[in-house]
C-alpha cells in the first residue's frame, strides 16, 4: 500500500468540516467515539469502504458497524420491530449495536455488510461522531481505527501509531470514555441475543429488555468475532496474582501493589475499562523496551464491563493459551 500524508485535524467546527469534504470525497478518517476510535468511510461509497478494509487488513467477510444520527435516521435503512425501538429509545445515543434486518430501500453499499441480510447499526454518543454523520447527512461505516487484530485505539496517538499513512486524516478528541466497543445484540424473534459483550453490561440490558434478554432461538454467532484479537505484540499470562521477574505486570486493585500499570487501584471495573487498551499497549511497549517475554495480568472480576474485558482479554491471549 502507499504512503499517503495523513492530515492531523482538532475538533473545531472548521477541522470537522475538513473531515466531511474528506469523507464526501471517499477517504477515510479517524475519529473519536465514546467507545474506541473509529476509522470513518461514507457507508454509501463501496471504493471508501473498500478502503477501510485494506487499511486494516481486515477480511471482507467481517460486516462493519454503521453509524447514524438519530433513530428516524435509523429506520430509514432497518427495520425496527418494536424490541429494537423500545432498546434503541433507551440505549441510544450510546454503545449499543443492533443487529436487524436491512431494507430494501437502505443506501448502505454491500461491502460493508459483507452481502448479510442485515445491518448492524448505533447512534454514538459523542459530539465529534455525531457532528460528522450530521454534516455529512449519509451514515458512515466506522470499525475501530487500528491494524486488525490488534489491540483497539482510545487515543489520537495510538491511531496515528497504527494507522498513520494509511488513512486520509485522524481527529484528535482526546480519550474515550468508555474505552471499549459497543455491545452488539441480535434481535431473534422477540428474544435479545448479545453477540459481543461491550460497554454496556448484561445488567443495563436485562434492565430493559427483561425477559426477552435470553438464550436465543438460534445460536446466535456474530460473524467476524474471532477467536485472535485485540492482541498486543507480547504474550499474556492471565489471572496472574502478581508479576513475576522479566514479566510487565498489569495489576488490578490495591493488592496489585508493585505492578508496572494498574488499572484501578480503586478496583473501579469502569476507569479499568477506561484505561484497558492504553495501559495494555503501554505495557507491550514496555515489555518491548526491556526485552521481556510476557505481560501478567491480575484477575479481573466478572462483574459488570469485567466481562468484556475479560472477553478480550481472552482473545488476546488466545495464541499463548499454553502458557
Ligand atoms: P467492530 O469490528 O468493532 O467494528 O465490530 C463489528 C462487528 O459487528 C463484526 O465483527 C460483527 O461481529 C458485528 N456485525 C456487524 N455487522 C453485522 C451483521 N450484519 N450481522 C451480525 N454481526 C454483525
Ligand atoms: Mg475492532
């Protein structure tokens, strides 16, 4: 692929409106969400998504997410049966993606749903995000903005690191709140099905959808959900109790005491999540500068957004499970 000069943009009106000539153009462009940072294409444009995808080097077959303004937007291009109105008033703008059937009448272009029968659409809260699908006024596709399989970005430095190059323009909204991916559900006949678990936990869901939040009728499996992901450079040992000598300790809670990063002293499970991709990247970095072979990492509850990270805290140890 060639070098291309990859313009630094702020978040003022004027850069933002440079970011929507860009996007109108067909380039791609980073952007912050209140879940990682997102690598942004008009979903209408099939050379832009195509782009996205070499970028990445992300297969084909994997769907993207797209990204709308509000949920009118949204029923102009799925069908929105009662269950997803009643999650989508509640959860939106917000990290919750629904999986539902595309209409026939959507402008979203095949190469971003990967020719499925249906689309996987949010509404982000985020002024950045929601201020570029606005002004642009078509939706945009917008998969986290690093190399595929590695580990996501919650920062302007770790797109340009991945990224820079590669991609048209990145903008700098400082960090995510969240700092993990949205959580994806499928809408199955009344019932809710997650495919990913992300920032909103299962609790928040069972809040709302109640009942309907259950085994799916089908098993439901995401396509693109892959076993190796969100991996950094140095193999993990997870549910380490403490760090050993030539490991980089990644701690959690105050018994964590000596480890090289913690994630929350406070044993907080949403600034860990917040911290997550940031302190595993400055990890692998460190390991990387002191030559060592392995990352520990503390046990991470269960509870809340610590099931997702311990979702990709188990992707991203899959190729060392032996360990
Ligand atoms: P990300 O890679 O974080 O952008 O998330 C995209 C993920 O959303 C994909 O890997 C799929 O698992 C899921 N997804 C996107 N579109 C669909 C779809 N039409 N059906 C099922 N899952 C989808
Ligand atoms: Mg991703």
């Amino acid at each position: 692929m060639n070098q291309i000069n990859t313009m630094e943009l702020t978040s003022s009106q004027k850069d933002i409106g440079t970011a929507v000539e860009l996007l109108r153009r067909g380039c791609i462009v980073g952007f912050p969400t209140e879940t990682v940072y997102g690598l942004a294409a008009d979903a209408t444009n099939p050379k832009a998504v195509r782009r996205i995808f070499a970028a990445k080097g992300r297969p084909s077959s994997n769907p993207l997410i797209v990204h709308l303004a509000d949920i009118e937007n949204a029923s102009d291009h799925v069908e929105l049966g009662y269950v997803a109105r009643m999650l989508g008033e509640h959860f939106w703008p917000g990290p919750l993606t629904l999986v539902l059937p595309a209409k026939p009448s959507t402008t979203v272009c095949r190469e971003a749903t990967a020719g499925a029968p249906t689309l996987a659409v949010r509404i982000p809260a985020h002024d950045v995000a929601l201020e570029l699908i606005g002004c642009l006024g078509r939706p945009i596709v917008a998969p986290s903005a690093n190399i595929s399989g590695r580990v996501s970005p919650t920062c302007a430095s770790h797109v340009r690191l991945d990224l820079g190059g590669r991609i048209d323009a990145v903008i700098d909204g400082n960090s995510c709140p969240h700092g993990l991916e949205s959580t994806i559900v499928e809408i199955i006949g009344d019932g809710v099905a997650v495919l990913r678990d992300g920032a909103i936990p299962r609790t928040q869901l069972a809040s709302v959808a109640g009942t309907l939040l259950r085994n799916p009728l089908r098993p439901a499996a995401a396509p693109g959900q892959l076993a190796s992901h969100y991996a950094p450079s140095t193999r993990l040992r997870l549910d380490a109790s403490t760090g050993q000598h030539g490991e980089v300790w990644l701690g959690f809670g105050s018994e964590a005491t000596g480890a090289d990063f913690n994630l929350s002293e406070l044993a907080d499970i949403n600034e860990a999540a917040h911290n997550f991709y940031g302190m595993l990247r400055a990890a692998d970095q460190k390991a990387a500068s002191k030559s060592y072979q392995i990352i520990a990492i503390s046990v991470i509850p269960q509870t809340g957004l610590g099931r997702a990270i311990n979702d990709r805290l188990r992707r991203a140890a899959h190729d060392n499970a032996a360990l």
